[in-house]
C-alpha cells in the first residue's frame, strides 16, 4: 500500500517516464494503473479480501519488477557497496524481496487469508444464507 500510494501521490507523469525508461510495455497505462493495484491490491491483502483475485496482479507486478530493475543488481536484498566514515553504504537491493512478496501471496492464496478475514466473513455469510 505505501508504494501504491507514493507513485499515487507524486502522479503518474513521473512514474511514466521511469517505467519508458526501464523499457516497461504500455508506460503510460501501466503509470495510471500500477498505483491502483498496489494501493487496492495492499489493502485487499491487509483485510484479507478477494485474495486470489488480488494476488494476480501484485504477482504479476513483482515478476515485471524483477525483470526490468531487480535482476541487474543481483539475488541479495541487501548489497554493501562500501564503508564510510558514517558507516556502510549500500546499493540498489536484489530480487531477493520481490520473491519473498511472491511467495506471501502464493502462501496465501494456497492457504486462504484465515479466519478473521473478509474473505472468511463472506464464506459464513453465504453458507448461513
């Protein structure tokens, strides 16, 4: 969600010309509807609502993001490029992350969002009616 809504707040010309950059297909489609998704898709998952449904698309996002940023700077999550005075310097992070949200929404979507979820709500909600 806090992703979907910094490229939400600093509006999609930005994040157009960043995703024309990286080579992303359809950039301009893609910057109107990519903060959507992570904003809606993040608090679906938040509420456990729709959690199939939602996890495409966040899925999906994370593979694009691993191909066209993530991949060139390796496995890692975390990438020490050096050391300062200040203390250690670090580089742009891995794909590392961006499989570890893939596995959360397949976790998900294999075992349901639990108990205290929408999702739960509206299965009791249809089996009472």
């Amino acid at each position: 969600m806090a992703h979907g809504w910094a490229k939400l707040s600093r509006g999609p010309a930005g994040l157009e010309k960043l995703l024309t950059q990286i080579s992303v297909p359809m950039p301009h489609l893609n910057a109107l509807l990519l903060p959507f998704i992570e904003l809606i898709g993040g608090l679906a998952i938040f509420v456990g609502a729709f959690i199939t449904v939602v996890s495409i698309p966040l899925i999906l996002t994370m593979l694009v993001a691993i191909v066209t940023v993530s991949y060139k700077f390796g496995f890692s999550s975390v990438n020490t490029i050096g050391l300062t005075p200040a203390g250690p310097k670090f580089g742009p992070p891995g794909y590392e992350i961006n499989l570890l949200y893939i596995a959360g929404l397949l976790s998900l979507m294999l075992s349901g969002a639990g108990m205290f979820s929408v999702d739960a709500w509206l299965i009791k909600r249809r089996s009472n009616a």
